[in-house]
C-alpha cells in the first residue's frame, strides 16, 4: 500500500507540473465542456430526468438479485449461453475454454472497462491470440503499448500530432498525417480483421432484465461489427450494469450520451438479444454473456456503498474533477480513475489497496454536481475515508497531531500562547514536507493579528 500510494504522490508531482500534459488535456475537457454543456439543453428538464435515473437505479439495487436471474433466464431464452464469474480468473477460464474449442486466433475488440479490468488482451497474447482494439482511441492506445487513459476517452492525453508521430512509427505514415488521413487508414486496416477474426468481445452498457438483452452504446460502428461479423460473441458484464426494462434505455441512453460527449444520442446504439436467427443475415452463431462480479458484491453487501453501484461509466465526474485535470489519468495505477474510481477501487479485486485513492480529492463536490445518476461521490469519499481512519493502526502520529491540532485552533489564547519561533521552527521541520517545496514558506508574523488589532497601532 505504502508503495503504491509513493507511487501515486511522485507521479501527481510529476504529472501536475508537466505544461505540455496540462495543455493537451485542458484543450481536450475544454472541448469536452463546450459539447455537454450545449448538449445539456437537449433536456427539457434535466434535473427531473437525473432523479428518475438514480431512482431507476436504486430499485436495481433493491432488486438487485432478482433482476439478475430474470436477465439469466431471458439471456436463455434467446439461445445465450450466460456464465457467472466470480473473479477475473473464472472469466480467463471460460474464455480460455471457448479460444481452444472454436480455434480461435484472432479477436476483434469493442471498448470495454471490464475487459481491462481483466487484462484479457495480456491473456490473449499468452494464448497466442491476436486481439485487436477496434475503437479508435483504443486502437491508439494499444499501439502505444498503454492502457486507458480515461474510461471513456481513452486517448485523450494524446494530441493529434503525437498520435500522427505513432503512426508514422508503427506503419510509417507520412509525418504530420491528419486526423482523416490516419481514420481512414485505421479503418481499413482493422476491416480486414474484423474479416478474419473468429471471435468478437464486447462490454455491455445495460443488461436488460425484461428480454435478456444487452444494450450497447458507441460512435463508430465497430461495436456493430465485433458482434455481428465473427461467429463467436463473448459479452463481459460487471453485474451492476443490470437494468428492469427495455422502456428503461429511453432515459438512460441519452443521458449517457449527454454526459459522456454532449451528444443527444450517440451514434450507434444497438440491442443483441442473442444469436443470429436462421432469418437473420448477420450476427455470431454463439453468443456467451459472463456476469463478472470482481469486487462488486463487496460494494452491494455494504449499505453505505450502493450507489456507488449506480455508475454509469459516463465520465463526467472525471472530467469535472479538479485533482483528476492536475494529475491526469495513470496516476492512479487503477482501472477506474477519478472520482468514481478513488470511490471503488478499494472494493474491487485486484486494488483493494488503493484506499489512500480516498484522500486524493478535495472534496470540492463537483462530481456530485455532474452525475447524471445523482451519485452523492464526495459523501462516499468521506464515508471511505471515515473507514480506512476507523480500521487503521498506523495513524496514531495522525490522530495525535490532529487531537491537537483542534484542540488549539478552536481557542485562540492557546495558540496565541506558542511563540511565532516554534511556529515557524515546526513549519521548516516536521511541516515542510506537507507544505512541499513548491509554495511560498509560510512564516507566522511576530505577534497575532489579534493583538495586533488589540494595541491599534496601524
Ligand atoms: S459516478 Fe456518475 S459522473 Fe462518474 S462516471 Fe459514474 S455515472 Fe458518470
């Protein structure tokens, strides 16, 4: 823990001073910010439209167990085959079962969280799979041989004239290639592989009780490709994504789509109730949706925590976070970033560790403010914080320091009683590393403004 938390306070350090990194990004949320809040008036009322979506949510949560097995039993109804992980390990294994029986060499990917949560394309790669990323900034990103930089625009730390010097690298496009000139380029590149690949794994944005449906959501059409060209779908869902009824996506989807990117709808939004029928053209012939827990009943079984459940995964509160525009995505070495992320992480498999993600807020707000689902995440952070406080025995120095340190701010004379030298002696010794070498010393003056006030000597 102790090492992780190291980590994430050099690379804010680094990350925070870097001019060329705060450039790129704050063009990139400005451009982001300009779209949502255009996209905001779409809404006839917002606020109303927010309420109904997290009350939506909160009966998912209720309902949580039922809804699922009526998704199961739907899901089965329309010849999807539905799997229950428990851990990232049971879903490697299904999914390595399925490569071996299909022969499967290469796979075509949609955007997917949960995938990276997995890391399934560092599996695939062990089994001697190729696997392709087909969304543009994650084709990007695979490239560069990162990962995610933003859970829904990956790439977003790149600009465009690094992303032309990737390509000119990897395929040797002409130097300073447009924006048009590398899609085009990708686009035909990764045609050719949705062609040969034998298998297509997507996320899910919604599994829908009702009809055993998986609601999709994307802007290039390559989601429609992974799952309707290859003969083998698999479809990873975090549990959480369940929802009642199919009437449900009339809210849900735009509202995704507002705060995702400031569209009224994104541009390609599609329902797989299963596999190809004999009437139907296109479509797998096998289509495999895992229910992925990894952590998410840890979140459920905590009442405080549900609706941190309630996620979407549109980004806003990212974008809206001021520590997340200063420290930028890797910094938090986990899959889930920004608020939302420094809310989960702790819970989830795999980064239970990243509990000191907590404190790395200012808790300013803004993110509850953004969230289209009414997530209360800087009450959550609080309550989180309260917890690793509570369960630790690490923090005695803390506690004792901050006992008195209330205990002479609340009463001026006591403080007033400390002689400004040892004020300051304590600032250049034990609060240096605190107040970091990047700020002005703080001196204390002489005598108190209070005293100061009393003698009226200016
Ligand atoms: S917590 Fe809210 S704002 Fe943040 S990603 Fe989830 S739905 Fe969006």
């Amino acid at each position: 823990m102790e090492n992780k938390a190291k980590i994430f306070q050099a690379k804010s350090e680094k990350v925070a001073f870097d001019r060329d990194h705060r450039r790129i990004l704050t063009y990139n949320i400005g451009q982001y910010d300009k779209a949502v809040t255009k996209g905001k008036h779409f809404f006839y009322d917002l606020n109303n439209a927010r309420e109904q979506a997290s009350k939506i949510k909160d009966y998912c949560l209720q309902e949580f167990e039922q809804l699922l097995v009526r998704f199961e039993r739907n899901a089965r109804g329309n010849g999807c085959e539905v799997e229950w992980a428990s851990g990232a390990d049971d879903v490697l294994k299904i999914i390595g079962k399925i490569i071996a029986s299909e022969d499967v060499r290469t796979v075509v990917k949609m955007k997917s969280m949960v995938s990276e949560e997995l890391e399934i394309n560092c599996f695939l790669e062990k089994n001697s799979v190729e696997a392709f990323e087909t969304d543009l900034g994650e084709f990007i990103v695979q490239l560069a041989g990162e990962k995610p930089y933003h859970i829904l625009t990956p790439a977003m730390h790149k600009s465009k004239e690094s992303v032309a010097e990737l390509f000119n690298q990897k395929f040797g496009l002409e130097p300073g290639s447009k924006p048009e000139v590398i899609t085009g380029f990708v686009r035909s590149f990764l045609r050719e592989k949705f062609m040969s690949a034998q298998m297509g794994i997507t996320g899910a944005n919604f599994l829908i009780a009702e009809t055993g449906s998986v609601g999709l959501t994307e802007n290039e059409g390559n989601g429609m490709l992974t799952f309707s060209w290859p003969k083998t779908l698999i479809v990873i869902a975090g549990i959480e994504k369940v929802i009642p009824e199919l009437v449900d996506l009339d809210l849900f989807w735009p509202l995704l789509a507002v705060h995702g990117t400031g569209q009224h709808v994104t541009a390609y939004n599609s329902i797989l109730s299963g596999p190809r029928k004999e009437t139907e053209g296109d479509g797998p012939d096998r289509m495999v949706i895992i229910l992925f827990d990894g952590g998410r009943t840890r979140l459920f079984q905590d009442l405080e925590m549900h609706p941190a459940l309630k996620c979407i995964r549109c980004g806003a509160c990212l974008n809206a976070c001021p520590i997340y525009k200063n420290i930028g995505g890797y910094t938090y070495q986990t899959t889930y970033t920004g608020p939302i992320g420094s809310v989960i992480s702790m819970y989830m498999d795999g980064t239970a560790d990243m509990g000191f993600l907590n404190f790395a807020s200012s808790l300013c707000g803004k993110c509850t403010d953004v969230c289209p689902v009414k997530i209360p995440l800087h009450k959550l952070l609080l309550i989180n914080r309260h917890k690793i406080v509570e369960s630790s025995d690490s923090l005695g120095v803390e506690r004792f320091f901050f006992r008195n340190y209330k205990k002479y701010m609340l009463k001026r004379r006591r403080l007033e009683r400390i002689n400004p030298k040892w004020k300051n002696k304590a600032m250049t010794t034990i609060g240096a590393k605190v107040w970091g070498p990047r700020r002005d010393p703080l001196v204390f003056a002489k005598e108190s403004f209070h005293k100061t006030w009393k003698k009226k000597e200016f």
